[in-house]
C-alpha cells in the first residue's frame, strides 16, 4: 500500500491571525489522524510558476487516510478557521 500525501501551496496569505487560528486547530487533528508533517514552512527556490511563499506536506499511512482527515469533522473545523485567509493550492496524492 501506498502513502497519501496532503500538499499544500499557498499563493497569498491575506490574513495572518485566521492562518494562525487555522493551525492551532489543523495541527493536532492531523497529528491525531495519523498524518506526519514533513514540510513545514517557506520555499527556499521556485521555478516557473512557484512562488517563495508557505509549502505544507504531510505523509499519511495510506490514501484513503488521507481523505478520510480531509472530510474528518477537525480538519473541517480548522478549515472554516481559515476561511478567506489565504489562498493555497491544496491537492491529495498518492505516493509511488
């Protein structure tokens, strides 16, 4: 079986306290899901169209792990934390 992975790009954060009030809530429902964070933080180099800008990657056991914290009721919570405070680019793959 396959890792799941949660990649997360941000473009723009608009507003720094929903972020931080979204990470209060997103970390411990991720860590108690099973997920591992493995990048944390902003982009030393980007090419084409990346941006030096907040990159987030969590490992998790499997995909369907994975989806299953996305849809959990803590990750929702967290993500109504954030609201309109940034602007990411979030996608759920599976690992080779």
């Amino acid at each position: 079986m396959s890792f799941g992975y949660w990649i997360s790009c941000y473009k723009a954060i608009y507003d720094r306290e929903k972020l931080a009030a979204y990470a209060n809530l997103a970390k411990p429902a991720i860590e108690q899901a099973g997920g591992q964070f493995l990048v944390r933080g902003a982009a030393d180099y980007a090419s084409g169209s990346g941006l030096l800008e907040r990159t987030v990657i969590v490992q998790w056991p499997s995909l369907e792990d994975a989806k299953n914290a996305y849809h959990s009721e803590a990750y929702q919570a967290a993500l109504d934390a954030l609201g309109d405070g940034v602007d990411r680019d979030f996608r759920i793959v599976e690992g080779v």
